[in-house]
C-alpha cells in the first residue's frame, strides 16, 4: 500500500493556515456589529417571551379581575414592544451582514436592507415612543454591560 506524501514545502503553510484559523481577524466595526447584532436577537427574545407570557395569564384570569385587568392594560406595551425588538433584531442582523460582506454592492445592499427596518419617531407619551424608549434603555445597557454574554463573546475573540 502507498501513502501519499505532500512535500514539506506544502506542509508547512498549511499548517501555518490552520493555525490561524484561515480567516482575517474582524474590525472594531465588525465586532461592534455582531454584539449589536447579538443584543438584539436576546432583546426580541425576551420581548417574545414578555408578550406570550401576558398572553398566557390573560388566558387563565377571569374576565374583570385585578389580574385580567393589569395584563389587557400592560398588552399593548409588550405588543408595541416586540414589535419594536423585531424591527430592530432585522436591522442590527443586516448591519451586522453588511460589515462583515466583502464590499461593495454585497455591503450596500445589507446596508440598504437595514435602514428599511429603522422606525420613525412617534410622539412622546405614546405606547410605542415608550416601547421605543424601553428597548433603547435595555440595549444601552446589555452593551454597556461586560459581563453581558453578547459582549464576553466578542472579547473572546479579541483575545485570540
């Protein structure tokens, strides 16, 4: 039986490849992206889960109790919410899409995909500027947090 033999020549930048895993270490711009990107599938996540779970008790309360009414009263912020949580996830995945595209059309054309999620401003006090209002207040602080997982996943990386 013959075995086939690479020359050394070929072995050597292969595993200099391996070793570095093949792939260009991403940008501050691609990392910022992907935890943005990161925060916004939990921030849907948890809006998702808000809404089924008033939706859940609304199903088990008699109609005109304490608790029917706290839920038909706290829906439409959870609805305006999760609404809000998945326009944003969609907008942060296509950033996140575009820095990591090679270039060009590919990148403009995730950037396009992003901004046609952005949501228009609403009056104050309205359930959907509080929504809005809410969600931000949540991002800022999972991005600001370093123990959050969306930012210890990124750190990872850059260690390296």
């Amino acid at each position: 039986m013959s075995r086939f033999r690479l020359p050394a020549t070929a072995v050597v930048p292969l595993l200099l490849l391996a070793a570095c895993g093949g792939e260009p270490e991403p940008t501050d711009a691609q990392r910022t992206a992907r935890r943005d990107a990161c925060v916004g599938e939990e921030l849907l996540i948890q809006a998702r889960t808000r809404l089924a779970d008033l939706d859940a008790v609304a199903g088990r309360t008699e109609p005109g109790s304490a608790a029917a009414l706290l839920t038909e009263r706290g829906r439409p912020l959870a609805a305006a919410l999760a609404e809000y949580a998945e326009r944003r996830h969609r907008e942060t995945a296509y950033r996140d899409s575009a820095a990591s595209a090679p270039g060009g059309e590919e990148a403009d054309r995730f950037r396009r995909q992003a901004a046609s999620y952005q949501v228009g401003a609403y009056p104050a006090g309205t359930v959907q500027a509080n929504a809005i209002e809410r969600y931000e207040e949540d991002f800022r602080v999972a991005r600001a947090n370093p123990d959050h997982p969306c930012n210890q996943e990124a750190e990872e990386e850059t260690a390296r």
